[in-house]
C-alpha cells in the first residue's frame, strides 16, 4: 500500500476519533424511491409515538463526562463527572396531542466521584441547569415531518442489525437563543434552532431507531447577553461545530411486558470559537432504567 493510502488512512482514523461517533457498518447505495421513503417515515413514526404513549414518565442513572479539549483533540485541564438521578415526564396534552418536551427532575448525587457541594450547583457546565429535554427523535412525528426533507441513503448493519439508513435536513431557518446562567456573571448557556442536517439507522425488521447523528449545517453566530459584554469582552462567539451521536438500547419493563428503545449513550463535540472552553466533548450513559405507569407504582426492567 502507498504511503499516500496509509496517510489518508490515518487522517480518516483521527476524523473518527475526534468526533468521538465513529462505528464500523458498511452501506450499500441505492436508488431513491418516494414510496419506500414515505413507507419507512409512516413506519418510524409509529415507533416512536408509541414510545411517547408507552414511556409516561422514565427514571434513570445518568452519567455526564465532560472533558475540555485542545487543538490538537486531547484532554485539556480536568474534566467533570455529573452523576444523576434523572426523571423524564411527559404531561398529556388536553387535546390528546403527543408531548415531545419532557419535563426534567434531576438530583445530582455525585460529582467527580463525591457527594455534591454547595457551590456544585452553580457550575458553568450542564446537566446540573437543565430544566426541560426536547426528544430528538419527534422528527419522525407526522406533525413535524413537514420542517424537515428527507432522503433514504441506502442500508447498512449496526449492532448486529440490519439497518435503513434515512438522511434528514431541518428547513426552518436559524434562530440562536443565549442567556447568562442564573447566580453566574461568567456563564453563558446558548440554544440552536435550525441549522441541522442528520441520519437516522433505523432497524429494517421492528423499524426503531438504532441511532441518531446530527451535525450543523454551517457555522453559527452566537450573539452574547450584555452582561456578558462588558469591557473589551466580545460581543459574539462563533459555533463551528456541534456534533452529536445518540445510541438506542432495547429496555424489558414488565406490568405490563413491553420493551421500548431507550437512549444508552450520547455523544457529542462542541466547538465555541471565542468561548473560554472552545472545545468540549460530552459523554453522556443511561442505565437502570424504571418506568412510572400511574401515581408512584414503578414499574421496573
């Protein structure tokens, strides 16, 4: 093999790394078929509404590490470990409409390995300031196809399964929200709307979603709070990149006996130019899971 191959080799090995969502599948192009694509949007769509009629309220043990990276991609200063109990709600709609924002209960049982502290609390890192979780997967929702286009791009195999691969693009245009975190005066917290493009590995037999990566588009002007301007300080950071991985699991519950696709593992790459942390990655388990039917009974897996 040439030393040109082994380069390019090399390089694609560190792409994957850097991202920190690489896998080994392998892809077979095909043809785009409108009616194999509207047959896999109708047949994913049901999954994951039932996941949102089924789930009603989740717990489980979250583990968030957050590690600073340099230019280069390796570790930079320390990094945190958040561990949680997290409690995902979803509040029925009197409409009967499905609810794709859960409502987030989290109690912060350790940090960095310890019991937290008081000033842990107002840390300039999530998931301690989260307050409420968008589900990712309610794209595949007919009331929310229409904001976005999509495109099947062939089959692949992923955790030992068959997989549908559907590319996806959010049409809506960008819109960035900033603000400062509360009890901070050095903490910015943004949120990006728009701008996305992804793909979807959706299992060929039940039709679940096995996994889900995102990407920006293009990069994003984050304008700052005015707060968080004084002095010389810039008025903007600029968001080059934001990548992120989720991974799906299959979870039992019993009482009664069903198994639904939960989230195992999320991971993404964050890179903030201007920011005082310029590049995060953000390694996120899900495990023991239970699930609350009705009042308090837990229903557990």
């Amino acid at each position: 093999m040439s030393r040109r191959h082994e380069r390019m080799k090399r390089a694609l090995r560190i792409i994957a790394l850097a991202t920190g969502i690489g896998v080994a599948v392998s892809v077979a192009a095909e043809p785009f078929d409108t009616a194999a694509l509207t047959s896999v949007l109708e047949r994913a769509g049901e999954r994951v509404e039932h996941y949102f009629t089924r789930a009603q309220s989740i717990v489980c043990l979250e583990i968030v590490r957050l590690l600073p990276l340099s230019a280069t991609w390796g570790s930079e200063g320390p990094g945190r470990t958040v561990e949680s109990e997290l409690r995902l709600s979803w509040a029925p709609e009197p409409d009967g409409a499905v609810v794709t924002v859960a409502q987030t209960l989290r109690q912060v049982l350790r940090v960095n390995g310890r019991k937290p502290r008081e000033n842990d609390w107002s840390n300039c890192t999530e998931p301690e300031q989260q307050t409420s979780e968008p589900q990712p997967l309610a794209l595949l929702l007919l009331e929310r196809r229409g904001d976005y286009e999509f495109k099947l791009a062939g089959r692949g195999r992923i955790d030992n399964r068959d997989a549908i691969l559907l590319d996806y693009k959010l049409l809506t245009r960008v819109t960035v929200d900033s603000q400062m975190i509360e009890g901070r005066d050095d903490c910015v917290s943004f949120n990006v709307e728009g701008g996305k493009r992804g793909r979807l590995w959706i299992d060929a037999d039940s039709y679940d979603v096995l996994r889900m990566d995102e990407f920006l588009v293009g990069m994003v002007e984050i304008p700052l709070p005015k707060r968080a301007t004084r002095g010389s300080a810039p008025t903007r950071w600029t968001l080059e990149r934001m990548d992120t991985s989720i991974r799906f699991k299959p979870v039992a519950f019993s009482d009664p006996d069903e198994t639904l696709m939960l989230p195992a593992t999320v991971s993404s790459l964050r890179v903030t130019r201007g920011s005082g942390t310029p590049r995060l990655r953000t390694m996120t388990d899900y495990t023991k899971y239970q699930r609350f039917l009705t009042g308090a009974r837990i229903i557990g897996n």
